[in-house]
C-alpha cells in the first residue's frame, strides 16, 4: 500500500494557490488604476484567508483610495484628507497602494491648501 496525501493538505494547498492568485491580480489591477477591480480580488483572498493581515490591508487600502476619490467627486475635499490621511497610517500594506495614496494625500493638501488662501 503506498502513501495517500491527506485531503485537508491538498484542501490547504488550493486555498493558498487561490489567494496567491487574488492576491497578485489585484496588485496588477492596482498597478492598472482598476481599484473596483483589485478590490475585488483582495476580497476574494479573504474569503480563501479570513484573518490575513496583509489581504486586511490591501483591502482597507483599496476601500480607502475609491472612498477618497467618491468625496473628492463630490465635493467633499475635507472629507477625502482625513479618509487618505487615515489609510496611509495602515500597516502591512503594499507599496505600491502606499505610494498612489500618499501622492493622492500631497495632491488634496496641496489643493486644499491653494483654496483656503484664495478664500481669504
């Protein structure tokens, strides 16, 4: 009689396979400006890994940049500076979300800024 793999490691294996995968897509969609998308995909890697810090993160990132961009369209700058103030706090993140967020961040204080002098 030979040796059987366990079905829980194969069980176990897919699921890594699987969040691997989420993961990189939504990364490359990141890297694409597709944020709906990546979204998407880091949802989809917490569904093979619930409690994954880092599948937590990208996604909270995510949310954050497509909520920032939701208030700044309409209207609601204040509201967008302290959405993508609190993100780039985040931990765990990824880079790549790290960057667009806070040159998103240097772009609304910058604007923001601009306005309140024209205002006075």
């Amino acid at each position: 009689m030979g040796w059987q793999p366990c079905g829980n490691q194969q069980s176990a294996d897919n699921k890594n396979s699987g969040y691997n995968s989420f993961i990189s897509k939504g990364l490359n969609a990141v890297a694409e400006n597709r944020f709906d998308k990546a979204l998407t995909y880091f949802d989809n890697a917490l569904t093979q890994k619930p409690k994954d810090s880092k599948a937590k993160a990208y996604r909270d990132q995510t949310q954050a940049y497509l909520d920032t961009q939701s208030e700044l369209k309409d209207g609601e700058v204040q509201k967008a500076v302290t959405t993508v103030t609190a993100v780039t706090k985040v931990t765990n993140g990824a880079k790549s979300l790290n960057t667009k967020l806070s040159n998103l961040k240097e772009k609304l204080v910058v604007g923001n800024s601009l306005n309140n002098n024209i205002q006075m």
